[in-house]
C-alpha cells in the first residue's frame, strides 16, 4: 500500500511547518523535530492519508495468511 501523497508534499508539510517557528526556536532541534514529526502525522493521516479503526474485539480469527472477501458482520 503506497504512502499518502508524494515526497514533495511531504517536503511542503515540513518546511512550512518549520517555517512558522520562531527565528529562537528553529535553532531549538527539539522544536524542529517536533514540527517535523507533526508534518509527517498530518502527511499520513490527511485528506489522502491512512483513518485509524479501532477493534474492540474480533472472532473467528486464526493466525497465519489468509484471504479477506466480501461478507456481512458487525464490529463489536
């Protein structure tokens, strides 16, 4: 499954991040990261990106490959 968007866009997302730091704080690496690290959530989790689904249980479930198709069933 590829990654949302491209390495440009992701590029976008960094820079202007770091760009709307303050001049003090882009000379502060935990600053930089932190912003670095919120482009990349934004990156995967935006518009293009990846929607976490939470499980709260699953049955009838075994380990080991396996091949998904159409049904019907409800999340629990």
């Amino acid at each position: 499954m590829p990654l949302a968007g491209t390495g440009a866009a992701l590029g976008a997302i960094i820079k202007a991040n770091i760009d709307s730091l303050s001049d003090a704080d882009k000379k502060d690496r935990d600053k930089v990261f932190e912003e670095m690290g919120k482009a990349i959530i934004t990156h995967l989790t935006g518009p293009a990106g990846f929607t976490a689904v939470t499980v709260v249980s699953v049955s009838g479930v075994t380990t080991g490959p396996g091949v998904s198709g159409p049904g019907t069933g409800n999340l629990v």
